[in-house]
C-alpha cells in the first residue's frame, strides 16, 4: 500500500446487510477500502467472498470507478476469438465506430498491444482463436488478459487463478501487482494470497472474521477461516 500522504478512500461499508431477495448472505459487514491496497479475501466455499466481491464491484461502478473485473464464470463469448473477448475490455473506452470497425478489421495498434499481453500469458499463439476452443486453464487466462487490457487502477477479481498451474498463477500475480495500484482478490490458495497482499480479509458464515495486514498474520491466525463456525478447532 501506498503510504505516502492519506490514501485515498474508495468505499466504506458501515454495518452493512447483504442480501438476495429474502436471503441474507452477508451480515454486519464493516470494511473500508483505500487506494493503494492489495487485499485478498479467503473463506471456504460458501462463505460470502463472491457475493462480497459483487457488491463491491457495484459500489464503486456507482462511485464513477474504473474498474477491471474477472469473474467467477469468465463472462467470455466463445464463439469469438481470443483478440475480440480481450478487445471487449475497453468497448466503453472507445466510440461505436471505433468498436464497430474492430470487430471486423482489427487495428494494427490495438492488435500490438493485445498480441503483448497474451504473450506475458503464454497465449499469443491464440490471438485469434475462437475462445471455445480453448481450455479451461487458457479461457482464464484470457479473462486475465482482458482485465489487463482495460487499463483500469483498480481490479476486483473471483479466483483469477483457478485452473492455473502454479508457474502460470504466479506469473498472474506478478502481472496483478505490476499493472494494478489497487486490488480486491479472492483466493483459495493461502501461499499465493500471502505472496500478493497486504492486507487479509477472512470470511467465514457471511461475516468477516479477520482484518488484518498480511504482515502480521501466520498460518495459525489464518486457520480458524477455514473451520465451521460451530466446530472446534
């Protein structure tokens, strides 16, 4: 993080309920977000990290934030090429025409500066493959890739590393970190976390139960996150 001078604040949740319809999913949530910050949030399967995660997407697209967003699910169209579903990360960035004529003719420029993140992602070869016809591990590195290519300062991302085998998911943190002054992850993997944050947020049963800098944090503060709420450690 960033220290020099007060940071920036992005957003605060003050006591804060979220909720899908009738269902509570997160409860009594206080966090507050600075610019500068690498935060990553671990929890078991279940325990609100994605849901988190939404809401502070949506929080800050309404604070008029930039933000680059991997989803859980990708959200990549298959039957497009690898150059159109990174290229996508920008469309609101650029005129109708601009977008239009890039679907169609991809600019040299544009083509360049995709074709060079892929190559930091071992998938340049796939510049203009069609996204279905890729694997697991190769579509998450695509949705990666069009975080990268938005630019933004700020990434919110739901287990970016999954289907990665460790080299490929390092080399992805290390992109993170040089291409983002700020970022929320969520990871299930505790070395990779502690490799990129500095600060750790613990979900457990829809409440955050550790707030803490990753500095300060050993393998046994970090595991009541990962035991049942009603079972002993």
């Amino acid at each position: 993080m960033n220290n020099q001078g007060s940071p920036k604040k992005l957003l605060s949740l003050a006591d804060e309920t979220i909720a899908y319809g009738s269902k509570v999913v997160l409860d009594e949530i206080n966090l507050h977000l600075h610019d500068g910050e690498r935060i990553v949030l671990l929890g078991k399967s279940g325990s609100g990290k994605s849901t988190l995660l939404k809401h502070l997407y949506q929080t800050l697209v309404n604070n008029d934030e930039t933000i680059a967003w991997i989803p859980q699910r990708l959200g990549l169209t298959e039957k497009l090429s690898v150059f159109h579903n990174v290229f996508i990360g920008r469309l609101d960035q650029q005129s109708r025409f601009t977008n239009l004529r890039n679907l169609l003719w991809p600019a040299q420029e544009h083509r360049q500066a995709i074709h060079g993140i892929l190559q930091e992602l071992s998938l340049a070869e796939e510049l203009f493959s069609p996204v279905g016809t890729l694997s697991g591990g190769q579509q998450q590195r695509v949705a990666a890739a069009r975080a990268l290519y938005r630019q933004a300062s700020i990434l919110l991302a739901d287990e970016p590393a999954t289907g990665l085998d460790q080299g490929s998911a390092k080399t992805l943190m290390t992109l993170i970190e040089k291409n983002f002054g700020s970022c929320v992850i969520a990871l299930h993997d505790v070395d990779l976390a502690m490799s990129i944050a500095d600060r750790i947020i613990g979900l457990r049963g829809g409440k955050i139960i550790l707030d803490a800098l990753a500095v300060d944090l050993s393998p046994e503060a970090l595991a009541p996150i990962y035991h049942d709420a009603n079972t002993a450690p």
